[in-house]
C-alpha cells in the first residue's frame, strides 16, 4: 500500500515508519508532518534515504496541502496530535483546532480521494478515570476528563460517524501508556530519566498513585500495522501492554536502573483533574488478530534507559530553547504557575 502517515515524526509516528519500512514489503509512506516541537526528522535519520519513504512538511488543519499530499495514497494512519495533556490545560486552543479540525479534514480528503483504509490513532484516556481493578474495553463509555482527551474522544466520534454515515472505511486503536526511544522529554519516563542522569530532582505529581498501563511504543507499532493490514472496517482495537503499575513504582523502578538515590524524588502540585487509573483489556486485538505484547517491562524500560544515556546528544537538542521555557514554568515553579488551577493551595505530600 502507498501510506499516507500524519505526524510520522512524532514518537510513535516515527516508531511506525521505522517499524514498516524494516519489514522490506512494498509499503510506501510519505510522511505528512507540520514539525511542531514534537516533530522531529532526527527520528527518522535511518530511513530518510530509503526509497520508499518521503517527506512532505504540512499541516492537517490545510485541507489543500493535505489533498496534494493524498494524492495517489491507498490509505491513512492518523497519528498527528496534540499530544500532552499538561499543554491542554494550559492552553486547549491549539488541541482543539489540531485534533479535532484536523482530524475532520483528514477525513474529508480521504473520502474524497476514495482511499481505502483510515486508522485512526486514539489514547486509552478517552475512557476516563477507572475505579481500582477496572480495565475498559472497546465498548466501555467515553468519559474523558481533559481538554487532550476531550478532544481525542470527539476525533473519535467524528471516525466513527463517517463509518456509520458515509460507510467510510476507517478503524480506531486506543493504545495506552507508550514508552521507548525517540520520546519528546515533556513525557513522564524520558523527563524522569534525562534528570535522573544529571541528578536533578525528578517531579511526581500529587501523592504518586497514579495507576497507568504501559506499552513499549515497538509493540503498539505492531499492533497498528496489523490492525492497517487486517483489522476489521468500522472496528475499535485497544492496545495495551500487559503491566499496570503506579507512577511511583515506575519511578523508584528507573533510579533503581540507574543506579540513582530515591532522594532525587520531589513531590510536586498534581495536575488538574489528574485521572487515577487506566488499564485496558486487549483481548480483542489478541483474538482477532493474533497480537501481543513482545517487550517485557523489564526489558523495555532497561532497554529504554540505555537509549536515553547512549543518544545524550538527541537529548540535549530537543531539550533546548521551547522545552527549557516550559519546564522552568511547570515544573521548577509549579506552584506559582498552577495556582490558576488549584485555587484550594492544597499542596503535594512532602
């Protein structure tokens, strides 16, 4: 197939990409990317020279440079987003117009083109805040409880009504927590790990007991290319990794790899409406399709933690300039920046 890949130099974008043009099949990708902060081409150095890949700069939210770019693809994998749920709070203007507006052209052009598979990329925060022990399947309600998720959940709608409507072929994966290279900094493990090896402080939102499943981002790009190959039209696919654990597990598991004191560990304000838990039931996707997870937690957070000390030099660039104004704001002056959204003062566990 010629795939036309949205946000493809992204973290898992480019995981994708990476992962299908390793297959030696005949998948042609272009690479439709606007390069915002997230977006990165130094994710795709190894492919960039290889003949079935190309790259074109663009945004979603143009309907014109989205159908010149289209042009004479067979299918979409819809991975651009506003991805970080921190920025949404703060600023949800550009969430909304990116992954709702864009997601609605997206699948304006596409029916126009007649293509003839849309996956959709989703999140498994769409579902909402899980009570203890919950998992949410494919036909759990849609309770999400940030502007990021909000907006994740009214792409979602819109996919699914274009199916039902129009008979529009598209498919929808929610995936859950992603890890592994190649992650923008802003995101739980990279920004724990980066600090961690220059032993600075690492913040926990809150008291720390934030549940969340976890996927190496190679297994989700597996789980995404089956589903783009012989996933069923009209279909929602989760994919999820097998461990659910809470955030200060994961955090005292990552000092334990590098060797670090616990003492680097600061509690910090919690995020507004911080959900509790997510975990998802994969059962569908493993049934179907016979996926399932490959990399171990253990094997892919000490795989994880070597990448990040080995390409120290992929690090310090995507953490200058932008990044080093937000992390001073939210996170070295949490408080102050937060006080908007936590009008009560109460403060973190210290």
């Amino acid at each position: 197939m010629n795939l036309f890949v949205t946000g493809g130099a992204g973290f898992i974008g480019s995981s994708f990409i990476r992962h299908v043009l390793s297959l030696g099949q005949d998948h042609r990708i272009v690479n439709f990317d606007k390069l915002t902060y997230a977006g990165n081409l130094a994710n795709l150095e190894s492919v960039a020279a290889d003949p079935n890949y190309r790259f074109v700069k663009g945004d979603i939210c143009d309907s014109a440079a989205v159908t010149a770019a289209m042009q004479g693809c067979d299918a979409v994998v819809h991975f651009a987003a506003e991805s970080h749920v921190d920025r949404s709070i703060y600023e949800p203007g550009p969430v909304i117009e990116t992954n709702i507006t864009g997601t609605f052209i997206l699948l304006q052009v596409a029916r126009k083109l007649d293509l003839q598979r849309f996956v959709h990329i989703s999140t498994d925060e769409v579902y909402g805040d899980l009570a203890p022990g919950q998992v949410s399947d494919e036909n759990f309600h849609l309770r999400p409880n940030s502007p990021y998720s909000a907006s994740k959940a009214s792409a979602d709608l819109l996919v699914r009504s274009f199916h039902r409507t129009y008979g529009f072929p598209a498919i929808i994966t929610r995936s859950s927590n992603n890890y592994g290279p190649y992650q923008f900094p802003e995101k739980l493990l990279p920004l724990l790990i980066s600090n961690a090896l220059e032993d600075k402080h690492l913040p926990v939102y809150g008291d720390g007991r934030q549940e969340r499943n976890w996927i190496h981002v190679e297994d989700n790009s597996r789980g995404i290319l089956a589903v783009l190959e012989r996933g069923r039209l009209g279909e929602i696919y989760n994919i999820g990794g097998a461990d659910v654990i809470e955030n200060l597990d994961m955090v005292r598991r990552l000092l334990a790899l590098l060797h670090k004191p616990e003492s680097l560990i600061r509690y910090v304000t919690d995020r507004p409406g911080h959900d509790r838990r997510y975990a998802l039931d994969s059962a569908k996707l493993i049934r179907e399709l016979g996926w399932s997870p490959r990399i171990s937690l253990a094997d892919g957070l000490l795989q994880t933690v070597n990448w990040y000390r080995d390409n120290s030099a992929w690090v310090a660039a995507v953490r200058d300039g932008a990044y080093r104004t937000y992390y001073d704001k939210y996170y070295e002056n949490r408080d102050s920046s937060l006080r908007h959204f936590n009008p009560s003062g109460v403060k973190a566990p210290a």
